[in-house]
C-alpha cells in the first residue's frame, strides 16, 4: 500500500504563500507525473454570486503551471524531477464574472516528483470556511518491512549501529545514537571542510594530490595533511552545518567519535556542504573509490542501480575489529543515505558482513 502523506489545512483569506526553492543535486531532465485536482464542496453553500477556482505549481520561485476557472480543476502533468508547491484559492466574483474579489480561502502545500513515478495532490474548498488538501506520494525507500528486517539482523551482530534517512526524510535505524571512535570515514568530513576552507573554486593541485589519495585510496598520509589544514575547527563546522549532535572531536582526525545518525545527515546533505563550484568534484571522489575498498553497500546498490557515493573505515580498538560505512545513494531523483558502524568484531570479515547482510535486506 503506497505511502500517505495526509494533511488538513484551513487557509484564512490572504494568508502568506512560501515558495520552497527546489531540492536535489542540480537539474534534471528526468520526469514524473503529477495529478492535481481542486473540487468546490457546496453543501455549506456557495458564494453569494459566484467564484473563479485557481491553481498554481511553483517550482522554486517561478509559477510553471497555472490554470482558473468557475468549479472544479483537474490536471495531469510531467514536470521534471523535484520539490514543487501547489497553491489554490478562490475569488469570489459579480453575477458574470466580470469583477473580482481578493483571493481567499487558499491552501498550499509542497509535493515531490520522482522519476517514472506518481504523485497526487488533492484539495477541497469549502466557500467561506478555507479548504483541505491532501499529498499522497510514492512509497518511501527504504519500506518500513526492509528496514525492520535490517533492524532484527544488526541486533544480532557484535557492537553494531545503523542509521538510516529515507527518501521522505525520516530517520530510522538500531541505537542511531550510539557514539564510536572513527576510522577512515571521518576522511569524507576532512573533504567536505577543507574544499569549505578554500571557497567557491575548484582545488588547487597541491589540493588535489592530497584529497584524491586521502578518498580513492584511504590514504593515511593525506589524512594528515587535510587535517592540518582543517584542524578541529574546520570539523566542528562541517558537523555544525550538517547537524550531527553527537560529534565530538579530540586533537587528531582519528580521535573523533560520531553515531550513525551523524553521519546519516552528513552524508546525505553533503552536496549541499560543498561549495557548489566543487560539488561535481567532491561527487567524483566519492564514488570512485579502488575497488579492493568496495566491501560493503555498493556490492548491492550499484546492482539495483543507484548511484552511491561513500567512505569506509576499518581499524582495530580494544573491543576488536572496528568496520564502519557511510554513503549517499541516489537513482531516478531519490536519494537516501545508510551508515552502519561496528566495533567489537572478531575479525574485519566479521564486520564486513554485517555491512553487507544490512545492505542485503535494505536493496534486496
């Protein structure tokens, strides 16, 4: 049964319409379909003479549907992938039509298009006493049966966490909150704060022969030097902006601890951490990690088609093996993000199995 989103709104004549700039990582020519419909309810009664029925769609700023007229409107559209708005109002008017009144009686709510996919918003307005409208989307990804199962498969590993944000923007997982110590993937943070650091500009050389390795290879080394030119301070800011309450940090990059739920929110807001100029860069780095490094999600998300952009981490602590992993997937104009972090294991295959059995019942 698909997902409902249902929401009640009674619009006061003039009330304020917000446009919701557009979501996601930058145009796309992918579509979906939108189903709009506007009905009157008049058992209450009418307006005294008459009324004009109105509709929006904003995208951003910018109205790119509108239609009015007497009654009821319905619409099927294919806008492009994205976060849209949808506004309706009335304006009562003479016998004829001939004059118009201020609009009153409005709603407005927001509404997703993914690719390929469905979306609906319906509303009713009651002349004089506002109106409802009503958002039914696509299910969200991951379904709650999938994470469940990844719920009953982590709490019968060694020490283990996994967060998750779906692509309705829930957080859902087992101990999100839980803190370790990190390895490798706090290196992804060491990225993001330094490509902040040097502004709206694409790296240097200097830049990039130390962030290439640092990501593509896990390079310790480079690690250092980002570090060195972040410090704590660079890493607090980046967690700031991302909203990761958890994080602390101690003097050195492999002294920071964060919970799953952190590095969910970083990841999956990382595009927008980055200035946009080294965006596509930062995108680049993360999905093209050396394949000896790929023993996690991506054996199964890449299979199903999403693009997936990540860091792992391994190391040893004195519960045992430490193995940690944190990624952003995205396919057809929705993106979600997982992190499963680990410690206590008997061995690295230990743990890279549970990435991977969470991963199995998250894409299966």
């Amino acid at each position: 049964m698909a997902h409902r989103r249902v929401l009640a709104i009674v619009a006061a004549a003039g009330g304020l319409v917000l446009a919701v700039a557009p979501a996601g990582a930058g145009p796309s020519d992918q579509r979906g379909t939108l189903k709009l419909t506007h009905r009157l309810d008049l058992s209450g009664g009418p307006y005294i003479e008459g009324s004009v029925s109105y509709l929006h769609l904003r995208h951003g700023r910018r109205v790119v549907f509108r239609r009015s007229r007497p009654g009821s409107i319905d619409a099927r559209l294919h806008p492009r992938v994205g976060l849209y708005r949808v506004v309706t109002f009335q304006r009562p008017c003479n016998g004829n039509c001939s004059t118009l009144d201020p609009p009153v009686d409005r709603c407005s709510e927001r509404v997703r298009v993914y690719a390929g996919e469905t979306s609906r918003v319906g509303s009713v307005t009651r002349p004089g006493r506002g109106c409802r409208m009503r958002v039914v989307e696509p299910p969200a990804f991951p379904s709650t049966r999938r994470v469940r199962a990844a719920r009953r498969y982590v709490r019968g590993r060694a020490v283990s966490s996994f967060a998750l944000i779906d692509s309705h923007g829930r957080l859902r997982g087992f101990a999100p909150h839980r803190r370790y110590v990190t390895a490798s993937v706090v290196k992804a943070m060491l990225l993001v704060a330094r490509l902040r650091q040097i502004g709206n500009r694409l790296p240097s050389a200097p830049d990039r022969a130390v962030l290439e390795p640092m990501i593509q290879f896990s390079d310790n080394g480079s690690a250092d030097a980002a570090y060195g030119w972040v410090g704590d301070a660079g890493l607090l800011a980046v967690a700031d902006r991302a909203d990761m309450g958890d994080l602390t940090v101690g003097g050195h990059w492999g002294a920071v601890y964060f919970s799953a739920a952190d590095q969910a929110r970083f990841f999956l807001r990382v595009d927008r951490l980055v200035p946009r100029r080294a965006r596509a860069y930062a995108r680049r780095l993360l999905s093209s990690i050396v394949s000896y490094q790929r023993w996690g999600f991506s054996r199964f998300s890449v299979r199903r088609g999403w693009h997936t952009f990540f860091k792992g981490g391994w190391r040893q602590t004195g519960r045992g093996a430490l193995v940690h992993e944190a990624a952003l997937f995205e396919r057809d104009g929705r993106r979600f993000s997982l992190v499963v972090l680990t410690d206590g294991n008997p061995s690295h295959d230990y743990g890279t199995e549970t990435l991977r059995g969470v991963a199995r019942r998250i894409f299966r």
